[in-house]
C-alpha cells in the first residue's frame, strides 16, 4: 500500500486487488467494467486512461474513471498510506499562529477591547456548555444578558472555527479596513452626466461616461473611473433612477396596489352608488327601439351586500334618488355616502348644499339635497 500514495495511474489488476466500494474484486470483472461503460474515450486519453508501457502492456487508468464511491474510499487510502498527510504541518501552523497575535498587537486599544469583550461573551458561553446547557440555548441566554444579537455571537464562533481556544482573543478582533478616500468629481461633470444618463431615451451609462470624458478634456477636469461614478449614480435609489429613465407608469409598476381595507367600517356605517350600463339590447316598454339598460345601486362598503337598486333606459336623479329612498326605508340612513361624480350624482335635488361638489356652482338659494 506504500506504493499507492504516489501512484496516480492503475492498471486493471490493481483495481481489482483493492476491492474498492462498487468495483468488481477480479481483474476479469474490471474488463468488463471498463468495455460496458465506456472507459476508453479517445477524447480523454491521456487524462482519465492511458496505453500501459509495462510488461504485457494493456490500460492504465485515474481514479476519475472510477464511481464516487470508489474514489472517496481511494483517496482514503492514499492519505491512510501517506505518512505526511497524517501529521500537520506545524511550521505553517505556527506561522499562522504568528501572524495572528502580530496582526492583534498591532491594533489600536478600542479594537482590542472590542476583542476583549467578544472574549468574555464566547467564554461565559462555553462555561454554560460545561454546564449542560445546550449551545443554542446559552447563546440565547448570554446575548439578551449582554445586549448583543445571537447572529453576532455565531459570527464569532465562525471567526475563531478551527483555532485553539488560547487564540481566540487575537481572531476576535475587528478585521475591516479602514475606507478609502472618496475620488473627488467636478460638481459641474457630476450634473452634465446626471442630465445625460437620467433621461427617457435611457442611454448607457458607458455613453454617457464617454461623453464626459470628452468634455473634461476640454475643461481639464480630473474624472473618477467609469464604475465609481457608476456606484454613485446607482445610490441615487432605484425608484428615482426609473422614474427619470423609464416614466411614471414604469415607477407606479415598481410598487403593489393599493387594497382596501372595509374593517374600519361597520354595517350602514358608509354606503357607495353607481351606475351601469348593461352590455346587452332589450326591449323596452313605452321605447320602439332597442335599448341598453342602466343599473343603479347602493352597496354596503363594511359587508358588500347591495342594499338597493333600480332600472331606466339611463342614468338620472329620479333613479338615483328612488334607490336612495329604497335603500332607507329597508336598512336606515347611513352615515357616509360615496358618489359617483356623474352628473346625476351631482343633481341638486341630491347634493344641493354640498360645496365639494365637483359639478355646478353652490349657490345661496339652491334647495338643500337629500344627501347633505
């Protein structure tokens, strides 16, 4: 088994002897393995087979040939045989360990009492643990006592994953840069390339840096890069950025509908009418000709029951008002009423008094409506 950590190539007896998961034990066997299923692909020659140069000659092949069941038990004995594999690199890992702690005294003291602090949190956590205390439970425990989130905590035990617990102080501490400086930009380049890029027509923003350039040229001025500007023009929100390349309709389409809400309501609380006219032809009494009906109705907004209606050959006070009328005298009055803006709605005789009422001039001696 020496031999196999080295040996990337097998041939069909060595397939065999190893008796791998899935694997016929008999080098008989792997032939037939190899002819049923194709190992032999000229396209891959030399990657996953090759001619065999030893005594008696034949194929040799990779452990990519193989299922994945053998493979996962192939390299198991490779690693098993091989005794560098086995035995962790302790240089690397003291190296690791320097760089570490010199990275952590390097540090400024608010950054290293931020570590210090993260320290005790992780360790009252762990003292819980050796208690009996579940982990999830006593990071839920510690973090409402400490006033930190409990994802803070698991970001923690992510950072010092894989380390020996004396080191944990110097993983714990804040590892973010310090930002950059902001790449200046002429106020004037700034607005020329706001007005060219916010537009209907929607140009790229490529273009419209382009053409920016083109005029620093001119004016001497010193850009940031495409993509700066880029980031900065992206920060403006998307709402305002399609509202000015796409138009209100593409705006109104980023955000849900409105849905009402009756649960404010109570029953006859509030009450709406209007009108419709019916897609179909009748006959009509006292008519020669065909007409299309017209539907009023009232309607109850808490529950949506259609509290009264009435039929004409088209919309008018008299209809409206007798609905109205019908409406009262099964159900009472109701204590908002909301209208159409038609002109029957409009009448007078309805809402005569009223001084929002789109329709008419309100005038002193006007009679007072039924509505007001």
């Amino acid at each position: 088994m020496a031999g196999i950590a080295q040996q990337q190539w097998f041939s069909p007896a060595e397939l065999a002897a190893m008796a791998l998961p899935g694997m016929p034990a008999t080098k008989q066997g792997i032939h037939e393995r190899v002819q049923s299923e194709g190992w032999i692909n000229p396209d891959l020659e030399g990657q996953t087979w090759r001619t065999r140069n030893g005594r008696g000659g034949g194929y040799e092949f990779t452990m990519y040939s193989l299922p994945l069941p053998a493979q996962a038990a192939l390299v198991m004995r490779m690693q098993a045989a091989d005794p560098a594999a086995q035995k962790p690199d302790e240089d690397r890992t003291r190296r690791e360990r320097e760089d570490l702690w010199w990275r952590f005294d390097a540090m400024p003291e608010n950054r290293k009492e931020e570590a210090r602090r993260a320290y005790q949190i992780l360790d009252a956590v762990e003292t819980l643990i050796q208690h009996g205390v579940r982990k999830n439970y006593a990071i839920i425990q510690i973090a409402a006592l400490r006033g930190v989130g409990t994802t803070t905590i698991y970001n923690w035990y992510r950072d010092v994953r894989g380390l020996n617990r004396c080191d944990w102080l110097a993983a714990l501490a804040p590892h973010y840069a310090t930002a950059k400086s902001r790449a200046e930009c002429p106020r004037e380049a700034w607005e020329i390339l706001k007005a060219d890029y916010l537009r209907l027509s929607g140009p790229t923003f490529n273009d419209c840096y382009r053409r920016l350039q083109g005029q620093a040229k001119k004016e001497g001025w010193k850009l940031p890069s495409a993509k700066t500007l880029k980031r900065r023009m992206d920060a403006l929100g998307p709402a305002l950025l399609t509202l000015c390349r796409e138009g209100n309709d593409a705006l109104r389409r980023m955000f849900p509908a409105q849905e009402r809400d009756r649960s404010i309501f109570h029953a006859m609380e509030a009450v709406n009418v209007d009108g419709h006219v019916f897609d179909v032809f009748v006959d009509y009494p006292g008519i020669q000709k065909p007409v299309r009906p017209v539907l009023v109705a009232f309607q109850d907004l808490f529950t949506g029951m259609i509290l009264s209606w009435r039929l004409d050959i088209s919309e008018n006070k008299e209809m409206v008002r007798l609905a109205f009328g019908d409406m009262v005298e099964r159900y009472g009055i109701p204590q908002k009423c909301y209208l159409d803006n038609g002109r029957a709605f409009a009448s007078k005789w309805l809402t005569g008094g009223v001084e929002n009422r789109y329709r008419f001039k309100l005038k002193d001696d006007e009679p007072q409506g039924i509505m007001p």
